[in-house]
C-alpha cells in the first residue's frame, strides 16, 4: 500500500510541478533554445517533462525543480537537435527550381520533359473538354500528335468525310460549352443524323 501511496505522492509533485512551471519553462526556451519558436519550445518542455516523470525515482530528493527541469529542458533540446543534423533531409517542395535541376538524380532529359509537358497539357485539355466519347477521344489525341485525317479516318474504320464532319460537330460543341448555351452557337441534332 505504501508503494501505491508514494507512486500516487509522485504524480501529485509531478502534476504541481508541471502546472507551476510550464509557461515560464516555455518562454524561456523559446527565447534562449528556439528563438522565438514556442511550438517546438512547448514540444522540448514537454518531453522534458515525460523523461524526469519516467527516469527519477524519488522527486523528494531534487532541490530546486525549476533548475533541475531546466536543465533536462536544454538536454532534450541539444538532443533534438543532434538528431536533427545527423539525419538532413530535404523536402523537394521546398527547393527552388535551380537546385532541383542541379540534383542528378532528378535530372530529366529532354525529350522525356517535352513527353510529360505534353502529357500535362493534354490531361489540362481534357478537364476542359468535358466527357468525351471514345471516337471524340481517338480524333482529339491523334489531331494533337499531328496526324492527319486520312490516317484518322483509317484509324476509326470510316471515311473522311465522317472524320471531318465528327471534328466539325466536335469543335461546335466546344463552342457551345464555352458560351454556356449561346442559342446560335448551338450545335443541331438534325444535323448530326444527316450524316
């Protein structure tokens, strides 16, 4: 019973200590040990604090908390950041476009930057462009690579004709789309059935 007791005496001196020095543990590390950062200056306290409630067996024995704290608080701190410089890492969102380009690792060629670049504005393409059928799809990607609409229309098993009146009907609803249902922009269903 005498065990628990002193356990239950320990986190009182603990929860006492802990309520009456934290703010002034807080804002003197983040004036001395953080400069000025109170969130990794509360973060320290707090580990500090956690470490002395795990590790000293008889808080009875310690003179002056507030030094005895402060001092974990620094050793804490010092700790973190040895950590810290040991294992530097960089975040790529962080670094400006010169470095990035100077890193070998994440050097690309540029025939490979001018496929993604087309990739992008493509995928850009096709957000504004809406849903697209299948034979709309086919007809947008290889008008964009350059192909004519002989290898189109072969490509899609039709005739010319029908290649270049589905561009025609897909270049009117575009407009359509963009003018928000401009009556005379609008493209007419007649019209498609005579085809």
């Amino acid at each position: 019973m005498s065990c628990e007791s002193e356990v239950l005496s320990s986190d009182q001196y603990w929860a006492q200590v802990y309520t009456d020095n934290f703010a002034t543990l807080s804002s003197k590390a983040s004036r001395q040990l953080t400069k000025g950062n109170s969130f990794d200056a509360e973060d320290a306290v707090n580990e500090a604090f956690t470490r002395v409630m795990r590790y000293v067996q008889d808080p009875e024995t310690i003179q002056n908390s507030f030094a005895y704290l402060w001092t974990a608080v620094r050793r804490v701190w010092s700790a973190q950041q040895a950590r810290l410089n040991t294992s530097r890492t960089d975040r790529l969102e962080d670094m400006s476009e010169e470095s990035l380009e100077s890193l070998a690792a994440l050097r690309v060629e540029p025939e490979v930057l001018g496929e993604l670049a087309k990739e992008d504005s493509l995928r850009e393409l096709r957000v504004k462009l809406g849903p697209l059928s299948l034979q709309e799809a086919t007809l947008v990607s290889r008008w964009l690579e350059g192909c004519s609409f002989q290898e189109i229309a072969a490509e899609l098993g039709e005739d010319v004709k029908r290649t270049r009146f589905r561009w025609y009907r897909f270049i009117n609803r575009q407009r359509f789309r963009v003018n928000k249902g401009n009556p005379k922009d609008q493209p007419s269903e007649d019209f498609d059935e005579a085809a």
